[in-house]
C-alpha cells in the first residue's frame, strides 16, 4: 500500500493536532479542525476507519505540509 493509506480519521486528528490543530466540533461523521496560528485554514476530517488517500492528501496541503512532515509527526 502506499504512503498514505490505512491511516484512521481518528489518527490523522493527532497528527494535525501536534502542529497547533483543534478538534472543535463534529458535524456528522465530519471532524472540524481549527488552528492556533492566523492563516491557516480549517480543516474537515472525516470520522472513518480508514480515510482515502487523496482526501488526506489534501487536506495534508490545507494544513501547509508536505507529505514527508506528516509521515515524520505521524511515526514520533
């Protein structure tokens, strides 16, 4: 499989949270992520066991990294 795959709505949450990301709410089976810092945007994670990969693509740029950081904060 590849880099992104098999990686849970709940595990991407955490990720996203170790670079000043909030879970504020959730709107159906969608969590709704905030940041600390001005000019990021929010983001929307789905609630699923395993997310698609293109979608926690995008998401991965929404929040400024590249893939290589996330894999990096996903393992430490």
């Amino acid at each position: 499989m590849g880099i992104l795959s098999n990686i849970s709505g709940k595990k991407a949450v955490k990720v996203f949270s170790k670079i000043g990301y909030q879970l504020d709410h959730q709107e159906g089976s969608h969590m709704i992520l905030y940041s600390n810092s001005p000019g990021r945007p929010p983001l929307s994670i789905p609630n699923h066991k395993e997310l698609a990969p293109g979608l926690l693509h995008s998401q991965i740029r929404r929040a400024g990294l590249s893939v290589e950081e996330f894999r990096r904060l996903l393992k430490g």
